[in-house]
C-alpha cells in the first residue's frame, strides 16, 4: 500500500512529496586513488556536472562536525534512511571508521561503494562497525580490470581484500558490480564465473552513463538557465568501438547460466534493437522516469546538498550548514526539479543515458 501511494503522489504531486529518502548519499572526500578510462575524474575533465558532484568542494574531507552533524539529523527525522558511503573513495576518508561507529551508536543502516583497493587493510574494523553492506566496483577479470583502473594490481587487491573480509563472523553483505565498456565486451562472462564461489549478495551489469556534447546541447536550448548540462564520460570513450553484438551474446548467455546468486542488467534491455538504441541513438529515451530524485540526495564535503547522487545536475538544494536534512529534502528548490522533471515527461535530454532511469 506504501509504495502505491509514493507512485501516486510522484505521479500526481511530485512538488509535495511526502514520503522519507529511502538513501543519503555521502561525498565524503574529494580525492579517488584509481585512474579510470570511463570517468571524468580519472580523465582529469573536471569541469564536468559529475566531475565537479565529485570533486569540485572544499575541503578534500568531509570534517568530523558536518558527519556527526548528518548523522544526528538522519537518526533523528529519519532513523530508516540507509547512509551510503559513495564518492569518491570513501575508503581513504580519514574519519570512515570513527562515523561508522558513531552511526552504528544510532541503529542506522549503512553501506559502502568501493573500488577495494587497499579494502584488506580496513576489512576487520568494518566488520567491527557493523558495516550493513558493501558494494564493490570492478571492470573485468584482473588484466582487463587493470587497463582500465590504471593501476597494475588493483583488481588482486580488490580479492584478497574480499577474501579477508569473509574471514570474520559476521561481515557485511557484499555485492559486485561492472560498467560495460568497450574495454571489457567479450570478457564479461569470464568476469562473472570468476565469482561464482563468491558469497555474494547480487552481481550486476551496469551499461555505460554517458553525455555526448550533442546531448548536452540539445539539453541546454531548453534547460541552461535551470539545470544546465555538460558531456560527461566520453573523454576516452568511443562507442564506436563497443561491440554490440558480442555484447548481446555475452548479455544472453550470462542470463542463461546458473548462479548462486542474482546478476542484474542495469538498465534493464530486453532486445537487440533496444541495446543499439541505448548506445548508438543516445538522443532517445532508454526508461520513462527517474526515481532517484525522489529516493536519494548526495551531501557534498563541503555540507552543499544535490539531487539524488554524483552523476545528476550540479544545483544546490541546500547546506547541512544552513538548513537541517529534513527542511532541505522539502525544499523550494527540490520541489520545483521534480516538478519540471515530470512536467518534461519524466526525463530531460541529458537525463537519457543516466543510471537512474527507471
């Protein structure tokens, strides 16, 4: 019954949402210690919407005052909301362990998005904090991973820090997740047999995020003024390179298989026409909706407060500083890009190959 009503209320009066954030999003740090080829902060385009959710604050970590700040408020107004540790590498944010303990003191669910490089040395005090959830992101199997993180032995880190996870009593869940590019098609179905011993919660596949200039601009004849839009992610990408057809097969013949665990296609493409679609027209839609704005806001380092995560339009909804989580989550402003959102259909132009869409 909740979750009709909170399709009716999106549906009907998305500026006067009325149900809690199902995640906040925590930008802990401003500094990531991995160089990948199909992010803007690996490809050092800084002046991109995502690059700067990520990386364009002040100071590099979130200090120990605004933390325990949001700590504090989410228990209070909102004690079921999830904390997600995510941009940009929240395991080298100096003060992980120390909130996640103060965090766990107020009962609240907490999870990690991780590329798990040095993972193994912090594994025994995040069991120790009653970590909820940890959420791993790797490209391929080793050598292709590698490639494309720019760093000769991130991917055996990565295991060997899953590994010692797994050697105490009661670790977090773990779950695994890979963006497709063009540098690991034909390598997918390795990557994901690698993992089939693995205890994991869930697999997934990610299709590439990405804003070509052309999307962008088309965005930016309507929505400038408002929401404005950048190309993100293409520095070294060339989706002219991606074989779709084996990435097709790939996508087949790892839904057919068996494992002991659930693997996911995010979003999910249900024909060959719709996966050329999805890379070759990114002009049209992939989805009808965002839930994300409706389920997520992203806290920056710096207390400044953006719609649902990393990779939506860089527009302060608030400061943690200023405004309290509750009062910022009703915010003017956050009423009005909802609304817009679903007076444009669900979808602005440079919305269509987000991960979000729904």
């Amino acid at each position: 019954m909740v979750n009709y009503l909170e399709q009716i209320n999106k549906l009907m009066l998305p500026g006067n949402y009325l149900f809690p954030p199902k995640w906040i999003v925590l930008g802990v740090n401003n500094v990531c210690n991995l160089h990948c080829k199909m992010c803007d902060v690996g490809t050092k385009n800084l002046e991109s919407n995502f690059a700067q959710n990520l990386v364009g604050t002040h100071p590099i970590n979130m200090p120990k005052e605004l933390i325990e700040r949001i700590i504090d408020q989410v228990a209070l107004f909102y004690p079921k909301t999830k904390l997600g540790y995510g941009f940009t590498e929240p395991l080298v944010y100096p003060l992980l362990i120390e909130s996640l303990r103060y965090a766990n003191t107020k009962n609240l669910f907490t999870s990690i998005t991780t590329n798990a490089l040095t993972l193994k040395y912090k594994a025994k005090e995040l069991v120790d904090t009653n970590l909820n959830e940890l959420y791993i992101s790797l490209d391929g199997p080793q050598d292709i991973h590698n490639e494309i993180r720019g760093h000769k032995k991130s991917f055996q880190k990565a295991i060997e820090g899953i590994e010692e996870l797994l050697k105490y009593g009661k670790p977090p869940t773990i779950s695994v997740f890979c963006v497709i590019t063009e540098w690991n098609i034909g390598y997918l179905n390795e990557f994901a047999n690698f993992f089939k011993e693995y205890p994991l919660k869930q697999l997934g596949f990610m299709h590439t995020n990405f804003t070509p200039p052309e999307i962008a601009s088309l965005h930016n004849q309507k929505w400038k003024d408002s929401y404005p839009a950048t190309d993100s992610n293409v520095d070294e990408i060339n989706i002219d390179n991606m074989d779709l057809e084996l990435l097709w097969d790939e996508i087949n013949d790892i839904k057919s298989s068996s494992f002991n665990f659930p693997i996911n296609f995010s979003p999910s493409i249900n024909s060959k026409e719709q996966l050329l679609t999805f890379y070759k027209n990114p002009e049209k839609q992939i989805g009808k909706k965002c839930n994300d704005i409706f389920n997520n806001i992203m806290i920056k380092s710096d207390g400044s407060v953006i719609p649902a995560h990393g990779r939506c339009y860089n527009l302060d909804i608030g400061n943690i500083y200023d405004k309290n989580i509750k009062d910022i989550w009703h915010s003017s402003i956050l009423s009005k890009f909802r609304t817009d959102l679903q007076k444009a259909g669900g979808l602005f132009p440079a919305c269509s190959r987000c991960c979000s869409i729904a």
